[in-house]
C-alpha cells in the first residue's frame, strides 16, 4: 500500500450534521521511534504495548457549512474552549486534506477528555491523536454508506494519526503493534502501524505497567524538536541500525518469553532514547534525580529478589515500571514501600496493556 491508495475516489458531503465518540489509549514503546523523515516516517521500526487505563476519548460533531474555502473547528479539553489546541489541529488538517477531502465542507466540534491528569506529564497526542483519526474515519465510513472494510478502516485511522503525531499511529490496535518497515515483519509498514503478527509468550499476557509520575510539569523540550535533532546528529545512524537489530532480536525473545533478554533489550532502548537526547546539539537531559533514583531502585530490587521487574522512560521524567502480571503483588509492594517516595504528591498510574480503541 502506498499513500495514494488512503486518497478517496470519490466522496460526497451528502450527510448534513453527526457526531462520533472514539476512546483510544496511550501507548509505551519498547523499542523506541526517535528520528524522522519528512511526514512522519520513521527512520527506524518501532515496537509499543498499547495501554488500557491511560485514554484519551474524544467526540467529533460535524454540521455542513454554507462554503467549502476554510477549515472550521472548535476545540474542547474537559468542556473548556482551547483556542491554544487548534494550532496544532489545524496542522493536522492540512496534512490529512487530501485523504480527507470534506474537510472544509463541514463545521467540526471536537470535544476531548483524557482518563489521566491533565499536565501529569503522560503524553496525550497519541491517545488525543488517535482517536480524533478514528472519529474522522467514522465520518468517512458515513459518507461512503458503510462500503469500508474493517481492515481498511483501521490501516487508515493508523495512517491518519501518524500524519498528526507519529507515535499515534501505534494506539488503535494491541497488544503490541509495530510501526516501521523491519524485513522480518510481515506487513509491517512505515506509513501505519500494524498489529504484531507472531505469537506472543503467556508471560507477556496482561503484562503491566505502572507509571511513576515523577515530574508533572511542562517538557523543556518537544518531541518535534527532539526529532528534528537526529539530523546531523553524528550518532544516528547507527543509532536506526540498532532499533532494527534490537526489533530482530525481539522477535525470539517474544515468541519464547525470555524475560532477562526482554529486560536488557527494554532498558538499553530507554536509556539509548535519552542517549541521543544528552548527545544531540543542543544537548538536553528530561530525566530528573528522581528517575535515576527510581532505577537504580529497580536494579537492586531485581538484584535481591531475582524479580523480572524492568523500566523504560518516554521522552520525559516519569518512569514506566513494567513486570509480568504474577509478580503483580509483590511489585506493586516494592513500589509504595520503595518508589512512591520518587513520584511528585506520591501519584502512579496503574496500567496494562490492553487491545485498542473502542467506538462509545
Ligand atoms: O509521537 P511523537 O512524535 O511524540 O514521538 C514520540 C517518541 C517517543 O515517545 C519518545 C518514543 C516512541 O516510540 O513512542
């Protein structure tokens, strides 16, 4: 498939006025996409659980407009107007025109809500942008009677919600979805995510993550400009040939539920992602005191206790512990006598990985 097979044929604005509500969640990559080509396409695969409790849901009124020359949208966060939201719709909207060519023909109310703090640091572009594709798709699905197929329906919500934030593309789908051509991955595609097509190990089933909210407050440093950073950046490519082993790898350790290669394949990714971060130019560290602390915590625990407890960090300070579900009690121990003293106000999430969004 190629971006032109996401172009419509033909679609007509014959539906005056609807709405659609998607609720999608929040996803953790296990091996990391950092690193960008233009619209998007990763310069490596990357593989992500998707989340269950972390969600973003989102409700899309359209009613038609007397003229088709501009986009017109509100947005809403929690039933609050947010003008400051639209800027990066609005991009949105010009990146996925073409594959959605009644855009201008319809007035759209966009109304949001996340299940997690607002600022607590968790990012929502990938819940947010996920499901504002889903709800589009929906559209799509009207205006074409229904004549969408649910594979096609889904491969377009993916490619959509790339176009909006990359790692988007990643939370329609679970538990474990791959974005990111990778030879060993059949079907596996740098324009959309897919989901993971080989056996998973029991080990792997339920698998939890518990999310350490060690500093809710605003990145110094966005993803987009993050990204932009691995231009030129004299560890890159090297660093793309290394996700793409690391993904190779992962494929065996999946399939025969090797927790300690799973651990050492998990970790070294996290800390690789905030690597290129200290060795870009500008040089930026968004991991805090409390973080390493929170990891070394980890190594000793595992160390003592032979627990297959292991971390990974998104691009920020809070730390995502994950563990398989039967050390679900002990771990959720070692974290409130150990860990809760690492997070800001004692706040974690718990989570686990969970199947994908869901039409309300
Ligand atoms: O989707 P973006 O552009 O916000 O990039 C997210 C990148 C990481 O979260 C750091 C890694 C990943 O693969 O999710």
């Amino acid at each position: 498939m190629n971006e032109a097979s996401f172009i419509p044929k033909s679609v007509k604005s014959t539906v005056d006025s609807g709405s659609f509500t998607w609720e999608s969640p929040s996803n953790i990559a296990l091996v990391k996409y950092w690193g960008k080509k233009k619209d998007q396409i990763p310069e490596n695969p990357s593989i992500s659980f998707t989340l269950n409790q972390c969600k973003t849901s989102t409700k899309l009124s359209f009613s038609k407009k007397e003229n088709s020359d501009d986009y017109s949208f509100d947005v809403f966060l929690d039933g609050q107007k947010k003008p400051d939201f639209k800027p990066k719709i609005e991009t949105f909207f010009k990146r996925v025109e073409v594959y959605l060519p009644f855009l201008k023909d319809y007035h759209f109310k966009i109304e949001t809500s996340n299940t997690f703090p607002h600022s607590s640091g968790i990012a929502s572009s990938a819940s947010g942008m996920s499901a504002l594709a889903l709800c589009f798709m929906s559209v799509e699905k009207l205006l074409n009677d229904g004549k969408i197929s649910n594979q096609f329906f889904v491969k377009k919500a993916s490619f959509l919600a790339r176009l909006g934030s990359g790692s988007a593309c990643r939370s329609i789908e679970g538990p474990l979805v791959v974005w990111g051509e990778h030879g060993s991955i059949e079907g596996s595609s740098d324009l959309f995510g897919v989901k993971y097509p080989y056996e998973a190990h029991q080990n792997f089933n339920d698998y939890q993550d518990t999310i350490l909210l060690v500093d809710r407050g605003e990145k110094q440093v966005s993803s987009t400009v993050g990204h932009n950073l691995m231009y030129g950046h004299p560890f890159a490519l090297e660093r793309f040939k290394q996700a793409g082993q690391n993904l190779e790898n992962l494929i065996s350790i999946l399939k025969n539920g090797d927790l300690d290669d799973f651990i050492k394949i998990v970790e070294s990714e996290a800390l690789t992602l905030h690597a290129m971060m200290m060795t870009s130019l500008p040089y930026f560290i968004l991991m805090k005191p409390n973080t390493l602390s929170i990891i070394n915590k980890i190594w000793e625990f595992r160390k003592e206790t032979g627990s297959k407890v292991c971390f990974t960090l998104d691009a920020g300070a809070n730390v995502h512990v994950l563990y398989p579900e039967i050390e679900k009690e002990t771990v959720l121990k070692f974290i409130n006598n150990e860990l809760v003293a690492y997070c800001e106000n004692g706040h974690y999430i718990c989570d686990v990985i969970g199947l994908g969004a869901n039409e309300i």
